[in-house]
C-alpha cells in the first residue's frame, strides 16, 4: 500500500510554473532520490506534500490523511494532521536556537505528541545517541558545527517517528569535510527501514542508498527507475545532458 | 569676611532632604509602573499591528508613532492633562455622566507618559518578533505545531530574549520621565523637593539629593536587569554550558578551563 500519494500537484510562483501536474506513489521503506537540475522545483515538491508551499491544485494523500487543494477553509486540521506523519530535514538545519540540542529534540515530542517530560526526554537521548552526539546534548546550536547541527535535526526529526521523511539537500549547507559525517547518518537512517525523499546533489550518494530516483525537470518527472536504470540508461536527452555535465564536474583535469 | 562653604552647599542639608523625599518614592514608582503596562499592552499591540501588517491598524499605528516621537514629551503631558478632561466633557454634553473632576491627575500622567514610552517599546518587539529566524518557524510548521504552539514555545521566547534589553531601558527611562508628571500637579519625588526648597530656598541641595536617589533607583533597576538578562540569555561559550550538571548547578571548574574559557579556548575535558 502506497504511504503517500500525490495526484495532479500544481504550483507557480506569479506567472513561473515550479511543478506541472507531478503524480507520485511512495512505497512503505521507499528511499526516493530526486535529481535534476537548479529550479525545476525539487525542493518546491518537497514543500508542497507537507504544505510549508502551497499549491494550486491536486490531491496529497499520506496515511489515513488526505489534502485536497486549493486548501479550503476549515483544512487547516487535516494540514496539521497530515505535518505529524512527515518530517522534514531542512538545507539550513533550522534548529531552534534558544534550546539545546536535546530540548531541540524534546520540542516536537512534548507539544505536538503531548508526551511529558521524562517521556520525551528519554526517546530523545535514545535518538541524539543515534547520530552520535550525546555529549553535546547540553550544547546550543550557534556552539555546534553545521554538521552536527544538521545531526540533531535529523535526530529531531526522527523522534516523530514520522511515517516518511523529507531531506531537503541537507549537505548544501555544508562545509565540504562535513558533509560526510551527515551522510553517515542518513545512510544509517536508511538502513533502519525509514520512508525517505531525499533532494540532494551528491550523485554518488543517491545512487548508492536510494532505491529509486525521480529526475525532475520543468516541474515534470521525465525520469522514474531505479538508480541504475536512470543514472546509466537514462531515457531522456535532458536527464543525458545533466549527468553528462556532472561526470566533466566531477574531473578536475577536463577543464584544467 | 569671607563665606564658608556650607553658605553655598551643604551635604547636611542633602542629607536632611532625603527622608521626606524618600517617602514619595512610591508614587514614583507607582506611576513609572502604571504608565510601563500601558506602554508594554499599547507597544505589543502596535508591534503586532506592524509585524503582522495589519490593514488599517498599521498605517494608523505608523502615524501615532510619526507623532508620539516627532513632538517633546511635556507638551503631551499637557495635551492630555488638558485633553482627556474636555473629551469628557463633550461625551457628558451628549448624555454621558461622567464627573471629570474626581478622576485622580495620576491617571493623565501614567496614559500619556505610558503612550509615549509605548512608541520606543513597541519598535523594540517588533525588531525582537523579526529578528526570529523563519527557517525555525517553517521548523516548527513541518512538525505539525499549530500557529497558537509556535508563537509560545518558539517565537516568544525567542524574541523576549532580544526585547529584554530594551524593555528594561524602556522602564529606566520611565522613572525619570515620572519627573515631568511634577508639572501636572502629581506630588512625586520631584514635586516634593519644589515644596521642601520653597521653604528655605534650599534649591541645589533640594536638586542633589533628587538626583541621588533617581540615580540610586536606577543603579538597582539595573542590577535587576542584568540577573534577569542572564537567566534568559544563551551562554555565550559551550564551556558555560558544559560547566552545568543536569540539576542545573554549577559544578567546579578547574583553574586551567577558567583560564580557557576566559580566552575563549574550546575546553574538551569539559565534555566528557
């Protein structure tokens, strides 16, 4: 049974189309990498299903919750309901900054699930310790590396236990000696059977981890497989041209 | 012969001032305390106005404030010791029955020294409510908090930390524009040492010990402030932090890490 299901999704900016009519099925354990060049809308996509961008048009469905658009009003439970099955990873961490990193973690636990303190504070520690920073769990986010920062936002986003997770590239942000320790952990996070749909531009890594790859481009998927299938047969010029150029960025004596 | 010193100045004198001063402190304090929750409701409501844009309310709220700052605080003292008195009389000459003269002169002087500070406080919030990042609001969305959860837990707190500094300048100068309520006939500390001068013309000294004891007052507001600031701010250094146990107490730290903390060296032993 599929564990989102988007129909038709629409949206614009003024007159600048972003996503034209997309139409996706999530598997449960699905580790979806979305791919395609700058301003195609893969991160406008993202921010539609949890309705942070709203759309004009079409029909999201996660779980049991389903939003019809335009929103109406009198939606705004269900877009509330529909935000607590799905997390989201963002590209500049956004952590809260008056609260440490556990309290970062405990927030959504405790206001949004309703558990009491020492509840929350024990599955939080159990998810700080999953990405490895349980020392810094007393630490505010302004002392924390961009890396670690992004690991506590990973952690905050995991003790939902949210149905299916969104990672809006969450290594852009990133010093390039950083990026690796995040990757860990999503790799980790992917192995624990979690729901993913990861934006990102780390090639390598989607082919790796993801079990399928959507390539977005004018706001269309013109490419839907596994990874193998669209990184080495890529059945459009478009998607052709973009790895193309990726392979010359990833050889520094090409244009040396 | 020559005159002493003590003709021109006398600390005895100053000294002397002091108890009959004292006594009207709390009418000063009483009335920077009214007009601080005037200007804190009507400041808050403005920046609200103005953050939120509000139709309406935030050009009227951006005209009071081009008012309120452009023109000197004693002569709204006046326009509404003068004012509010004949606005209520023009409602009795339409029916109401209001009797205009038992309303206490402390009440013109606590709402137009309270709309006035309310100009100043009210940037002061709404700076505080802009300077929170969206990205942790968006945050707080995509968790499935409601507007209601975030504006307490996320962006309240998060702006008190920034407004406090200027909430408590906001408060200082409200005390000492208590003293201009003296010309409305209010008796304060101020008031109180024209009516001890005129009896023996003792003005400069009348004048020195009024000026101690703002200053005094001041001196212990500060002192207030800052614990409070203190308690609400971010440490600035992660060796501030790690120095805390879980129960919140401040555990011993070595020589050498206050030494590294007072030149801002990460210390790693801390962590462990």
């Amino acid at each position: 049974m599929a564990i989102l299901t988007i129909r038709n999704l629409h949206k614009k900016f003024k007159n600048n189309v972003v996503l034209d009519g997309i139409d996706l099925d999530v598997e449960k354990g699905d580790i979806i990498g979305i791919v395609g060049p700058s301003g195609t809308g893969k991160s406008t996509l993202l921010r539609s299903i949890n309705l942070l961008e709203k759309p004009e048009e079409g029909e999201i469905e996660v779980g049991d919750t389903k939003v019809s658009l335009p929103l109406k009003h009198g939606s705004k439970k269900s877009v509330t309901e529909l935000r607590r099955h799905t997390g989201m990873v963002f590209q500049r961490f956004c952590l809260f900054e008056h609260k440490t990193a556990l309290e970062n973690v405990m927030e959504g636990l405790i206001t949004v699930q309703g558990k009491n303190k020492k509840e929350a504070e024990e599955l939080a520690l159990k998810e700080i310790e999953n990405v490895g920073l349980l020392e810094w769990k007393n630490h505010y986010p302004r002392h924390m590396s961009g890396g670690q920062q992004q690991r506590v936002a990973i952690a905050r986003t995991l003790a939902m236990k949210p149905d299916i997770i969104f990672l809006d590239e969450p290594t852009s942000a990133l010093d390039p000696e950083l990026v690796s320790e995040v990757l860990n952990i999503i790799k980790k996070v992917a192995e624990q059977g979690y729901t993913m749909l990861l934006v990102s531009h780390e090639m390598d890594f989607i082919r790796k981890i993801s079990t399928r790859v959507i390539f977005l481009d004018g706001g269309k998927i013109i490419e839907d497989d596994t990874p193998v299938e669209v990184f080495e047969h890529p059945r459009t010029q478009r998607a052709r041209d973009f790895f193309h150029k990726m392979q010359i960025l990833r050889e520094p004596d090409y244009y040396l | 012969m020559l005159a002493s010193f003590s003709d021109y100045f006398s600390f005895k004198i100053v000294w002397s001032r002091m108890p009959d001063l004292i006594k009207k402190i709390p009418i000063t304090l009483e009335l920077a305390g009214l007009a601080f929750v005037v200007s804190l409701f009507v400041g808050l409501l403005i920046a609200v106005a103005r953050y939120k844009k509000i139709k309406v309310l935030d050009p009227l709220a951006t005209a009071f404030l081009s008012i309120v700052r452009g023109t000197p605080m004693l002569i709204q003292l006046y326009v509404a010791y003068y004012g509010i008195p004949a606005i209520l009389r023009i409602f009795n000459s339409w029916g109401a029955d209001i009797n205009v003269n038992l309303i206490p002169k402390i009440v013109y002087a606590f709402i137009s020294l309270g709309l006035y500070q309310s100009a100043f406080t009210s940037e002061t919030i709404r700076a505080a409510l802009e300077s929170v990042d969206n990205g942790e609001i968006e945050a707080a969305y995509a968790m499935g908090m409601t507007y209601g959860q975030i504006l307490k837990r996320i962006i309240i707190p998060e702006a008190l930390e920034n407004a406090l500094p200027g909430i408590d300048n906001s408060i200082i100068g409200l005390v000492k524009g208590t003293s201009l309520a003296s010309t409305c006939g209010i008796i304060e500390i101020t008031y109180q040492n024209q009516i001890l001068a005129g009896r023996d013309y003792r003005y400069l000294e009348g004048y020195v010990a009024l000026a101690i004891i703002y200053w005094v007052i001041t001196v212990i507001l500060e002192r207030v402030f800052k614990a409070v600031e203190k308690r609400t701010k971010i440490p600035e250094s992660p060796a501030e932090i790690s120095g805390k146990n879980s129960s919140g107490l401040k555990e011993k730290t070595s020589f050498i890490s206050k030494v590294r903390q007072r030149h801002g060296y990460f210390d790693h032993k801390e962590l462990a």
